[in-house]
C-alpha cells in the first residue's frame, strides 16, 4: 500500500482526504492496522506534528480507533462514515438557500412526525428547555437563534436515524446566517416562531405525529415566505 506526498505540509485535511479514499475504495477494509505515526510522517513526507493533528480527526470522525496494544486500525463503520463525511462536507459552501429550504420542507415535517411517534422522554425534555430558553430570552436575538437551532437538533435526534441527523444539522449549519438576518429583519417572525415552536413541543409530546408534521411544514413555510420577502427587498 502506498501514500501520496502531500505538499501542504501544514495543512492535516490532505491526508484524512487520501485516507477516506482508501477507505471509501476498500484497499484499507475494516480491523486494517495502519502504520505507525513514523512511517506515516515519512510516506506522506510530513512532520509527526501534522500526522497527529490529521489521526486527531480521523479518532473523532470514527475512521479510527485504537486497541489495547495501542495500534491503530480502521473502524467497522469508517466506510459508511467516510462516504456520509464526503457528502455532507459538500454543504460547507453551499450557499442556495432557497434550495435548502426545499430540502427542509421535505425532510423536517416528516422528522417531526417521526420524533412524535418514537417519543423519546429525554428527547422531550431537551425540547422543553430549549423553548422556555428561546421564551426566556425573545428579546436577546443571539441567545434565541442559539436555542431554536439545537431545538430542531433535538427533533432530530429524536427520530434515532443517523442520517436524517447529520444531514438537517448540516443544512441547518448552512442556513444559519440567512436564519439570522430574517429574525433580525422581520417584527412579526419572533412571535410566530414562538408559536409554532410551543405547537411543535406539543404535538411529539402527545405523541400526535400527523400535527407535528402540519405544525413543522407550516413553521418552514412561514420562514420561506419570509425569506422570500427579504431577498425581493434586496433586489
């Protein structure tokens, strides 16, 4: 098996990226050792710095553990955790917000429904602290934003699938500066958002998964309209 030299010395992100596609390929399979941080350093022709700077997120992304002997080797689930890294890695420039409001609309009502059905007690409990957060706090903007972002977080967590979670969190992430300037550019959206958060809360506690997907469309489709308005405003 052979690296590639990378010429950015200081830069780690190079070699995650030729160990994923090694990864993603199969020429490094599930339980394979890699070579120690020496070896490492001298195939990439970097410095060990730079090698456990790059081991650091790989430990952290799951592409890696270590055993009792202290080898490293790759995780049963680095593949599938390589090829989702890729895909949403994707979204960190992606700046169509429109087009991930779309996205929201098809995928957050049905999470919604989702959390409602498995209605997991710590899940509601994370929710509830979040909206007396964002009740608490209406008129500091930054704390609101903050709390109304983890509160869909919790939605998603609450539907247990891995997926749905890492895809919304990072469209979410995506948004958030749009999510900004229409809070901070609308009167009437802050209460709105207050309602439809409390109707939300609701609904995955009583476990009503047809409200919570009507509550949280609706929700998206206030936020879209408001959008709308703000880039016509800006035109």
């Amino acid at each position: 098996m052979e690296f590639e030299r990378v010429t950015r010395l200081s830069v780690p992100e190079e070699i995650i990226e030729n160990v994923k596609e090694k990864i993603v390929s199969g020429e490094l399979q599930p339980g394979d050792q890699l070579p120690s941080e020496t070896k490492l350093a001298e195939m990439f022709g970097v410095g060990r710095g730079t090698i456990r700077e790059a081991m650091k997120v790989m430990f952290y992304l799951g592409l890696i553990d270590r055993n009792n002997s202290r080898n490293t080797f790759v995780t049963e689930t680095a593949r599938e955790k390589a090829i989702m890294r890729s895909f949403l890695d994707r979204f960190e420039g992606y700046r169509d917000a429109m087009e991930m409001i779309e996205v929201r609309k098809i995928m957050e009502p049905e999470a919604s429904a989702l959390a409602a059905e498995r209605q997991e007690d710590h899940i509601i409990e994370k929710l509830e602290k979040e909206y007396q957060t964002m009740r608490d706090n209406k008129d500091d903007l930054d704390i609101f934003i903050e709390a109304d972002g983890r509160f869909h977080q919790h939605i998603f967590s609450g539907t247990g699938n891995r997926l749905i979670i890492e895809l919304m969190q990072s469209i979410h992430l995506a948004l958030k500066q749009e999510q900004s300037s229409v809070l901070h550019g609308s009167m009437t959206i802050k209460p709105k958002s207050l309602s439809f958060h409390k109707e939300l809360l609701d609904g995955i506690k009583d476990g009503d998964s047809k409200r919570a997907r009507k509550i949280m469309l609706e929700h998206i489709l206030d936020i879209e309209k408001e959008m709308y308005s703000m880039y016509k405003a800006q035109s």
